[in-house]
C-alpha cells in the first residue's frame, strides 16, 4: 500500500483487497451459459469500476512464486470476463494502462516470472496498450524499499506522468 501511495498520488478509487469479501471461483461454468456470475460480493462493485478505468494499478508481495491469493482470486474471478469476451463474443471493457508491482523477499528476478504471465493474460483480456511490471526485490534484506528502489520509482512516475 505504501509503494502504491507513493507511485501514483492521483488513484481515484483505492481497493485493499484483503478488505473486500470475494468469493473465490470455483468453475460452476455458469457463465460458460450466461453473460453472469453467480457470485453476489464485492467484485460487482470492482467491474462496475473497471468498466471507465483508464489506468489499473495492482500492487502484491510475491508468495510461493505467485501474486498473493486474495489479488489473484480477484483476477480468477475474471474468467467471467474471459468467457463473455471469447464463448460469447460480446464487448467487454477496456483498460488501456495496467501496471503491476510485485515485492519478494528473495535477490531474485525469477520470482516475477509467474506475475509478467498473468500480466500477459491481462493485457489480452482488456486489450491494454500499455502493461508495465515492476519488480522490487530483495526486500528481506532492504530496510526501506520506497528509498532503495527511490530512482526506479522515480523514473517509472515520469514515464506515466510526463507532465
Ligand atoms: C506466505 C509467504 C510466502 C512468500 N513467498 C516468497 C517467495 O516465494 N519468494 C520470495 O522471494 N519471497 C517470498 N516471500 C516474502 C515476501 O515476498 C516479502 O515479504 C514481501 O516482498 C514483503 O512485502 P510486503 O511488505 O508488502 O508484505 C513470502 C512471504 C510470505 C509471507
């Protein structure tokens, strides 16, 4: 939360997920067969939002090689989105910007690994044009990762606010 408070000052809409109540999917196939979810939770409010996103930003500690599992039962809950898109060939919203930061603990660039693949899978599901991932590792053993990264931070904040 931290790291995204400091990269972006102008985020409209701030979700916590750990604070939102998402069920996970479970692949009832419900929305192989119709454009819904049979879900009734949090992720409505979070696609009512997506559908005028201009800009996604989604922040994660990488555990197990992975994004944290509630943000990635978040983006499970997508493959409503997925099925709507490519089983029924209806429009669904765009996004043009997505960036995600991931921190791990490790001195390590493999752990992103699996994180860049779902940022791939994003990228075609919401047609970006632009996708950014930002890698910060090695936080077991920086103190303070907002200063270790300060210049990467620095120039990644540039490159999104040129102004
Ligand atoms: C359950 C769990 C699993 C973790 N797995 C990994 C891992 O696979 N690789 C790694 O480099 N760090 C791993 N870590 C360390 C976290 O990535 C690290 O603590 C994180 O960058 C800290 O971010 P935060 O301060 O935002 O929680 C793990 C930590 C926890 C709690």
């Amino acid at each position: 939360m931290r790291v995204a408070k400091a990269l972006f000052h102008d985020i409209d809409v701030l979700y916590h997920v750990y604070d939102l109540a998402i069920h996970p999917c479970d692949d009832c196939q419900v929305c192989h067969s119709t454009l819904h979810c049979k879900f009734d939770d949090d992720m409505r409010m979070v696609l009512s939002r997506l559908q005028d996103c201009e800009h996604l930003v989604m922040v994660s500690p990488i555990y197990f090689g992975a994004l944290s599992d509630q943000l990635l039962k978040l983006i499970n809950r997508f493959q409503m989105l997925f099925e709507t898109k490519f089983t029924h060939q209806k429009a669904i919203m765009s996004i043009p910007r997505i960036t995600l930061v991931c921190t791990c603990g490790a001195n390590d660039e493999t752990m992103f690994v699996g994180a860049q693949r779902t940022l791939d899978i994003l990228k075609t599901l919401f047609q970006a044009r632009e996708v950014t991932m930002l890698g910060l590792k090695n936080t077991d053993t920086i103190e303070d990762i907002l200063s270790a990264y300060k210049e990467d931070i620095e120039q990644y904040k540039k490159s999104v606010n040129p102004h």
